[in-house]
C-alpha cells in the first residue's frame, strides 16, 4: 500500500501557509505604512462662544458678544508628494456678528495664513516648503499616530511657542470616546504693536510701542487614540496691550473664556476619526488575526490530510484534479 496526498489538502495546505505569510506582512509592514497623514485634506472646523473684542470703529472693548473662529484646511498634494511629507495651509479668521460672513478674509476681526509641514508618519515638524510660522512640537492641528497616556508638547501658533499638555483621563464626544488633554496659558509677552498712547493709559503721547500680551484660559482637546485626529477642542484666548513696562492690562483686543468646536464640526470630525480608525484596525489588527488563524486551521488541517494521504494499492494510478 501507498500514501499519496489528494488536491484537497495540498490546496488547504497552500492557501494556509500563503495566509500565515501573509498575516506578518500585513501586521508588520502594511499596518505601519497605512499611518501616514493625509495630503488631499480639505477641511472646515468651526469655534463658537462669547466673548469680548476691541471695536476699532468705536475705540472700545465690547462684552458679551459673539465669536466665530474658522479654521480652513488645504493639502497642498504638489508639494506634498515627495519625501513623505505634507504641507497643508491653515487659513484662520476670528469673526463676529458684523464680520460673519466674510466676503474676504481681510474683513474679519482677525485673519491669519499659516503653512504647516510635517513628516507623515511621525507628525514632527519639517522645515521646508515655504513653511511659515517656523514651529516645534508634537502635535498642533492632530496628534501622532497611536496617542499615548502622555503629556504632548502642542504648538500655540498665537504664544509662538508649544504648551505641554497633559493627559487628563477619556471623554466621550457624540458617544465616541477619546483622550483627553489639558493645558492653560499663563500671561506671556509675544510682542509689541503701535497704539496711540491715550489707549494705554498715556493721554499725552500721541503713539507708543505697547506691549501685546497672551493667556490662555484653558486648552482642552478631545483625540482619536489611533489616528490622532481631534474629534473636538475647546480654547479660552486672551490678548491684550499693556503700556511699556506695565504689569496690567490696559487694553483688551479679544477675551473669551471658551470657544470650542460646533456641533457640525465635532460630528464630522468624530465620522472621519471612525472611518479612519476602522481602516488601521481593519489592517492593523483584524486582517492579521483573522487571516494567521485562519491559516493556522487550513494550513494544520491539509498537512494532516498530506501525512494521512490515501491508501491505495500498489500499481494504481494516483488520483488526479477533475
């Protein structure tokens, strides 16, 4: 008698073993390249809250009133599609009532054009591309891939520097759960602006190189752990001018103890956190354990049928493939 190995098993043995090659590669190498940040983005986030601005029409500060911050995010994919980079332009513009909505941008109460560049992997920063503010840190407009219970060195593009935030416990947004971080801003000079003197307490100098103050109330934001998209944010600015040399306050140009992310803004961010989300476990997980276990069962059950083979008496034909 012989033993001879039916096309059944050599098959469930092949499409085994092809599975546990494959459950590594896509675990290993797959899994890590599919974190890379997106360069075609086109985004909108929108801040609301109340708060206080200067009035230059009036020359006063307003209270109570509200504000609107728009931040409009674009790939620049020409610049982007090399050496693994990718260059968005962040366009932002702090509104009120009266300059919302803005025909041009130059109308709103403030407006800033910002190019942000960084590695796609790693989210660190690379200084390339026209990028303006030169800028450090871990993390500004997302996180690094796979967040960790940390604190982060964020980049404040209105301090010009990074504030540590640290990791403050989870939060749910919309019934979707992320880290969330903590940080608060304590006064600090960031530069000086021409104003006439009468605004600063010096009624007998007709202009002066005041002080331009910044603080920031509170910083919250809320991360996906996998993707480090910021499903919601919440921010609390104050600027003000002080006269030359002062420890107070003398002018307050935009005061507001919490602005954070609208509803829209947060549930689209939350649907493009899980689509993404799901796409890296899908890869990064759930194909890999499937498929190795998948291909340890075939792989185990057609070496058994190869071990065992067909008896069948010598001289006979061995079996072939209908």
């Amino acid at each position: 008698m012989r033993r001879t190995a039916s096309p059944l098993s050599l098959v469930l043995l092949g499409i085994g073993v092809f599975l546990l090659v494959l459950a590594p590669m896509l675990a290993w190498y797959v899994g890590p390249r599919a974190k890379s940040t997106p360069i075609d983005i086109d985004t909108t986030t929108v801040f609301t809250g109340t708060g206080s601005y200067f009035d230059t029409k009036d020359i006063k500060t307003v209270t109570g009133v509200p504000l609107t911050i728009t931040r409009q995010v674009r790939g620049d994919v020409a610049d982007s599609a090399r050496a693994g980079r990718a260059v968005w332009d962040v366009s932002t513009s702090v509104d009120t009532e009266d300059t919302l909505p803005a025909a041009d941008t130059t109308d709103s109460l403030q407006w800033t054009l910002e190019r942000w560049v960084t590695d796609r992997r790693t989210n660190e920063p690379v200084h390339c591309c026209g990028e303006q503010p030169v800028f450090d840190g871990e993390a500004y407009l997302k996180f690094p891939f796979d967040v960790q219970k940390r604190s982060y060195r964020w980049w404040d593009n209105t301090l010009g520097s990074t504030v540590s935030l640290r990791f403050a416990g989870t939060k749910k947004v919309q019934g979707y759960e992320g880290y969330r971080f903590t940080a608060t801003v304590p006064p600090t000079r960031t530069g000086t602006r021409m104003v006439p003197g009468r605004l600063v307490g010096l009624p007998k100098r007709g202009q002066v190189l005041a002080e331009e103050w910044y603080a920031n109330h509170g910083i919250e934001l809320v991360v996906d752990r996998r993707t480090g998209r910021i499903v919601h944010a919440a921010i609390g600015p104050r600027k003000t001018v002080r006269a030359p040399g002062s420890k107070k306050d003398s002018m307050v140009l935009l005061d507001s103890r919490r602005l954070e992310f609208t509803e829209d803004t947060g549930r689209a961010q939350v649907a493009q956190a899980e689509a993404d989300s799901g796409k890296l476990r899908l890869v990064g997980e759930t194909l890999p354990m499937g498929g190795g276990a998948a291909g340890a069962a075939l792989a185990a059950t057609g070496l058994v049928l190869v071990v065992r083979g067909r008896r069948r008496p010598a001289g006979e034909p061995a079996p072939t493939a209908a």
